[in-house]
C-alpha cells in the first residue's frame, strides 16, 4: 500500500533563474504584473497616437475604413466626409 500525495522530496536540478527559481511566487506579483499591464498599455496607447496622426490616404477609398474615425487627415484625404 503505497500513500497519495506524490512523496516527500522532487528532484529540482541546481539552476540559477532570473525570474526566481522553479516555483517562484513573488510577494508583489499583483503589483509587478499591474506595473507591467499599465506599461505596455503605455506604450500601446503612443503607438496608436503617432500612427493616428501620420495616417494619410493619397487615393480616397471606395468604402469607409474605421480608422477613418480617429485618423486626423481623413477629412483633408476624403472629399466625401466633408
């Protein structure tokens, strides 16, 4: 008859990690990962600004595009949103 649980010890080789080890549980890991999501939503957000502001149509399109919406030449490229 053999217990349940797995047993007492697991083999962990001897490993140097950046991010902590093999089970790493950080004690700010909320706070970390908030820092990290407002980071990239940073980063996102200046991206979408400096594309939005040098999006040109030269030929005006036959359908209306969505970023026609927030793009700051669409006016001046598109006669028909006048």
């Amino acid at each position: 008859k053999f217990p349940m649980g797995g047993g007492g010890w697991f083999y962990v080789p001897k490993v140097w990690t950046p991010y902590g080890g093999w089970w790493a549980t950080p004690a700010a890991w909320k706070r970390n990962t908030a820092i990290a999501h407002v980071g990239v939503f940073c980063v996102c957000a200046a991206i979408f600004s400096i594309s939005s502001d040098r999006e040109r149509r030269p030929i005006a399109p036959y359908k209306h595009i969505p970023s026609q919406m927030w793009c700051t030449h669409a006016k001046e490229d598109d006669p028909s949103l006048k």
